[in-house]
C-alpha cells in the first residue's frame, strides 16, 4: 500500500510522517530529496545557477536557500522555473521507490507539500490531505520558519489553496488541536488502511 501525505506549509504533514516512522514504515520525503539533489547534484547546482544566478549562491558554493526563497516566493513565474528544475529528479525518486516497494510488498509513504500540484498523487493508493485553519498555519509558520507575517502570507499564497487539496484525497486529518490530539488520529486512520 503505497500513502500520499500532504497538505498545506506547516499544516502537519512530516508530524504525521514521523507518526507512521515510528511504526517502522519507510517514508519518503519529497522535501529531503530536494534537500540532497539541491546540495550534492551538480547538474542540478548548474540548473538553479543558470536560471537564477550567482545570487542565491553562498560564497562557499552552497545554496543559499533564504535568497532563492525570496525569489520563488515572490514571482510564481520564477517558482515554476524553479519547479521545472526539480520535480522531475523528485518524481524519479519518489516512482522508482513505489515501484521498489511494490514488487517487495511493503508500505510506503510519501511526503511531498506539492504531491498533487507535481502530478504524484496518482501514483498513490490512498491520499492524506494535512489540514488546519489559516489561523493555525500562519502562526506556525512564523514560529517555525521565523519569517514575518507578510512573507509568511506569500509562501502559503504560493501553494494550491487548501480547499483545493482536501477535494483530492481520500482522507482529510485535521490539525488543529494539540499534538498528541493529532498523533492519536494518525494512528487510528493508519491502523483504518491496514484493516
């Protein structure tokens, strides 16, 4: 059984991946790929400095993440040049892993913020939309991102609006009460697949 988790910035989605981590079952982060391909991948390094720039370059050579977030963020044409680049090495991965985890028949889940906006979610058997109030969003990702309120509204600005993500999936988990809250109802609707 291959289950697409995602949902909106900062709705819940990697605590409900370490819910089901915890039970032994292997994740796939699409957000850790971009992480390795954008760190260690030189046609990918020569890519984002061909379309953006020595700007959003450290001096060391690493990526400077915060300048080419401030970028995408900002221009949705420059977000889906941005895209472009990496969706297709993160779709390579994430099909590869499903097909793997098909012919061993094991679970697999994948975590990716855009899954439905990269076209990954018909490549699941079972969709999670992680959802909260725009209240709830807001708050957390200006404590955990540490961005302003403005910035913090463009980059949820920038993602598919949740409404729309919760008429894809098959099950919405809403996070808007207390963690352990949340944890409980991953696992009830975790066990409610193996059944």
């Amino acid at each position: 059984m291959i289950l697409g988790i995602t949902g909106g910035i900062c709705a819940g989605k990697s605590t409900a991946a370490r819910v089901i981590d915890r039970l032994g079952v292997r994740i796939i982060d699409c957000d850790e790929v971009s992480h390795y391909l954008t760190r260690y991948e030189p046609c990918i390094l020569e890519a984002i400095l061909a379309a953006f720039g020595p700007a959003v370059f450290h001096r060391g050579g690493a990526l400077d993440r915060a300048a080419l977030a401030s970028i995408v963020f900002g221009e949705e044409g420059r977000r889906r040049q941005l895209e472009a680049i990496l969706h297709p090495p993160i779709k390579e991965v994430v099909t590869a892993n499903i097909d793997y985890a098909r012919q061993t028949q094991q679970p697999l889940v994948i975590v990716a913020p855009l899954l439905i906006e990269a076209g990954l979610h018909p490549l699941v058997d079972h969709l999670w939309v992680v959802s909260c109030t725009p209240e709830h969003q807001l708050a957390r990702m200006r404590k955990h991102r540490n961005v302003d309120r403005e910035q913090a509204q463009r980059w949820i600005d920038a993602q598919l609006p949740m409404e729309q993500k919760e008429k894809q999936a098959n099950t919405v988990l809403r996070n808007d009460g207390s963690v352990e809250e949340f944890e409980r109802q991953v696992l009830l609707e975790w066990r409610a697949l193996d059944e």
